[in-house]
C-alpha cells in the first residue's frame, strides 16, 4: 500500500517545478589597496594581527593564487560587477578621472541587476570610483567642473546599475568632498579644499568642514546598520561594501590613532579589519550569519604610500613574499586576499590554490541563484562553487587569467607560466617602463612562478614557445571578447587584437 502511494505522489509531483534554492543574504567586501599580505592569517611574516579577517579565513574558505583584474582601482570595480575584463571596455588603461562620465554601460548586466531579478534587497555603501553623470547648470551633462550643478540629481552612479540605495563618497582622496545619497550630494559646496590636505588629496569643491577621519567609521556604522536593519525580512540582501581603506588618505579615526604603535598605516589598517569584524557581529547578534555568504577581497595590491621602509622597520612586512606592489603587472600589483564563508557550503579552514580573479564573484553569485547568465554577460566570469563546496574538480577553474597594469600592459598567467608584455613592472615599483628601455630589458617577461614566486629570473629567451604560445592565447580571448565557452562577443568599438598591446591610443 505505501508502495502505491509512493509511485501516486512520484506521478503527481513528476512535472512540477525544483524547490526554490535557500537564497543567501550576499555580502561583498571589497578593500582598497590591499595585497594578500596584508592579512595575518595569509602572511606569517606580516608581524601585526588582522582578527577579523583571520576570522573568515578560519571559517571559511581562503584563495592563496586569487587577483585582481587590473592592479588599480576602476578597472577592478567595474570586472568585480560586470565579470568582464575592463579593457573590453573603453578604459584601456588607468583609471576613471575626476568627473569623468560612467564606465558601465547601460546596457550590460551588472551583479546588483542580477541579485535584483531573484528579488533581494540591493546596497553600495562605499567608494564606487566608476564615474557619474555630472549635472551641467542649465541642463545636460558635463565632464567641466565649473559647470556642474551640485544640487541637482547625479545619474550614472550604482542607483543606475542595479542598486536599491546607495551612501559614499565616491573617491576619498577626490572632491567633491561630500556625502552622497543616492543621486544626490548631500550638503552645500561652500568651500574648496586645498591640495595636500592630507596625503593624497586633491584640491576641490568641499562641504564646510570635511572630516577624513571620520570616513570609514561613517561606513562601519552603515555597514553594521544595514545587516541589523534586515534581521527578520522576507527578502534577502546583497551588500556590496567597497571600503574606502587602507587607500589613501590614511586616515585612522581618533580612536584608532596610535593603536598600532607603528605608523597611522598600520592604525587605519586595523580600523579596515575592525569594520570587517563589526560586519561580522551585526550578522551574529541578528542570527544571520548560517544564511549569509561574505566574501573578503581587494581590489589591488599594496600602495607604496604605505611607507614600506617604515613598516619593515618596525617588523611589519607587506613586500616580504612577492615583488612589486599596487600599479604593477608583477604580483604585489593584483595578487589579493580572497576568503568566501558561508555556513554549512564551505567547510571551515579550507585553501584553494586554484587560480581565480575577482570577475569570477559575479559568475559564482549566478551559480547560487541558479540564474543563467545570457552570452552578453560575464563574459570572463567563471564559477567557484564547486570549489567552494568542496567537490573534486578535475580541470583548472581558468585555461588562463589576464592581469593588467596602470599603463595597460599585460600579463597573462596559465598554470605556473606568466608572461608579461612590458620591460620592468609596467606600473610604479622600479624598474618603470622608461628605466627598464634605457636599461636594455627584453620587451617581455616569463616567469616560472612555481620556481620563482618573486618573479626575479627571466626565462623568456629559454622558452620562447611558451612565449609564442602565450601570446596566442591573449590574442585569442581578446578577439572572441571572452575567456569563458560560450558565443563571440564584441569589445568595446569593436577592438580586435593588433601588435601595439598595451593599445597606443583610446577607442
């Protein structure tokens, strides 16, 4: 008789739709200028303690071979929420300027987009760093400072590209100086700041009394204060925290001056791991941490405004393990802190040395909803839950990750082999692109990684097949417009593969 039953429900329940997937509340907190050493727990010999972060690398699961797109700011953003590669885009290379129009199209999906179609919640509360629609006095838009009308809205921000509200300051170090709500600047402009205000900063339109220390404790507060305003909600959320730190201004809030008892650095970066642990303890005390997946990155290595000589001076050390730092094609440009936890999916304590970048959030966070991503979109993108979930992968997550400098050169990496299309570190550290010319350095570089993790002996004219074939496969993601399966894809303007790489001129 049970066996009658049990083939009756079979027949009945046989066409109807799967369950609905446990839609985790998603946060992504995404550090500024600030390499895998940086992190206690990734770094024995980094010689100060980050808690917080140590925290989700106990819990969850930690990267060792995770990397930026680009090894400066924009370029990273805008692959972190489109899962694209920013120089398909027309940023080819540097980063978006001072009031300088959106670098997002209109038309591209975007992470928020995509979490908003399973109905959650969407916030950015942070540095968003990829151009707005500044108001011309009169009408229209404009890219002229003198024409901008600061009380009117601004268009092209994150409430554009799929986010419900959105709080920050766009760049920190950039005016105008003032909050920003949504699409509007919140306060009078009345006054102007002066150049070298603090380390960093440019000079512009300001509110009254702009204070920079108070900064990322603002965010803290409306980080913590967003997960406790969700405890008990129908629907999930998507956070997307990008920090304002430890990117210059340096900053620490008075109470974290003097903290570190090394340098204001040091302080401020304890004050960017405290804000991770308050994160952490607003979903605790609100019971939401089983439900919510976080992941902890950055979107570039290490700034030498930092003052390395300084730190190694008094036993912290940021430069110990890899070469070169934030700008640069080597790996302290784009080699950063990578940790997912999510309860009950990641199994505590967990590595990966799987090769992965930070275009792949967006492929993940699909992979979770269960959502299809269309040809057009997240198009570099690949999925790690199954890495994250501990399941045997047979085959590299990549066939080959592409890393790109401040000045637009390249380098790509597949399995131990990297090759980098420049002369010196192609970004800030020595030898810069002009030094690396008068000093006669062959116009690549290939590095054994595995051998040779600090990328010091250059064995491009022992292998120059690794070379050719190297260079083959940048031509070929570059002119499919993906390095993911899937159908051809145009880049921006149509840009297809020529021998001028890094590009000699705009699109």
């Amino acid at each position: 008789m049970k066996y009658i039953i049990f083939l009756t429900w079979l027949s009945l329940t046989a066409g109807l739709p799967a369950a609905d997937p446990v839609r985790p509340n998603v946060i992504v907190i995404l550090a500024d200028d600030m390499g895998i050493d940086s992190v206690s727990a990734l770094n024995e010999k980094l010689g100060m303690e980050t808690p917080a972060i140590d925290q989700l690398v106990r819990e969850g699961m930690s990267f060792t071979d995770a990397h930026s797109t680009s090894a400066v700011c924009t370029p990273t953003r805008y692959s972190v929420l489109t899962g694209r590669y920013n120089w398909r885009s027309r940023l080819k290379r540097g980063i978006v300027g001072k009031w300088e129009r959106p670098l997002i199209e209109d038309r591209r999906l975007t992470l928020p987009e995509m979490f908003r179609e399973h109905e959650y919640d969407t916030a950015c509360i942070g540095k968003w760093h990829l151009g707005w629609q500044w108001p011309k006095q009169g009408g229209g838009a404009t890219e002229k400072l003198d024409q901008i009308d600061f009380t009117a809205p601004v268009k092209g921000g994150p409430n554009d590209h799929g986010f419900d509200s959105y709080f920050g300051d766009d760049v920190p170090n950039w005016p105008p100086y003032a909050w920003r709500e949504n699409d509007r600047v919140l306060g009078d402009i009345t006054t102007q700041m002066k150049a070298g205000a603090m380390v960093g900063v440019s000079a512009g339109p300001s509110v009254a009394e702009w204070d920079f220390r108070a900064v990322l404790a603002e965010y803290s507060s409306r980080w913590s204060q967003y997960i406790r305003d969700h405890a008990g909600r129908a629907r999930p959320f998507f956070l997307y925290a990008p920090m304002p730190s430890p990117h210059t201004p340096i900053a620490p809030h008075e109470s974290f001056r003097g903290t570190s008892k090394i340098s204001e650095y040091a302080d401020f970066l304890l004050q960017t791991d405290n804000a991770v642990g308050e994160m952490l303890r607003a979903l605790k005390e609100t019971e939401q941490a089983d439900n919510t997946l976080v992941i902890f990155t950055c979107d570039n290595g290490t700034s030498p405004k930092c003052n390395f000589a300084e730190l190694d001076a008094a036993g912290v050390h940021l430069t110990a393990n890899w070469r070169g730092w934030k700008a640069d094609a080597y790996e302290g440009g784009h080699r950063v802190p990578f940790v997912v936890r999510w309860p009950g999916q990641i199994e505590p304590g967990s590595h990966s040395e799987e090769i992965v970048t930070l275009a792949d959030i967006m492929a993940t966070c699909a992979d979770v909803l269960r959502h299809e991503l269309p040809a057009d979109a997240a198009e570099d993108s690949v999925s790690l839950l199954p890495v994250l979930q501990g399941k045997r992968v047979s085959e590299p997550l990549h066939d080959l990750v592409i890393h790109h400098s401040v000045s637009g050169h390249f380098a790509i990496r597949k399995g131990q082999w990297k090759l980098l299309l420049c002369r010196g570190s192609g970004g800030w550290s020595p030898p810069r692109e002009p030094e690396a010319a008068k000093q006669g350095l062959p116009s690549v570089q290939l590095f054994n990684l595995h051998d040779d993790p600090k990328e010091s002996v250059n064995l491009q004219a022992d292998h120059p097949d690794i070379v050719q074939q190297l260079t083959a496969d940048l031509r070929q993601v570059i002119e499919e417009g993906r390095s993911t399966p899937g159908p051809k894809q145009p880049n921006h303007a149509g840009a297809q593969w020529w021998q001028g790489l890094p590009w000699e001129r705009d699109i």
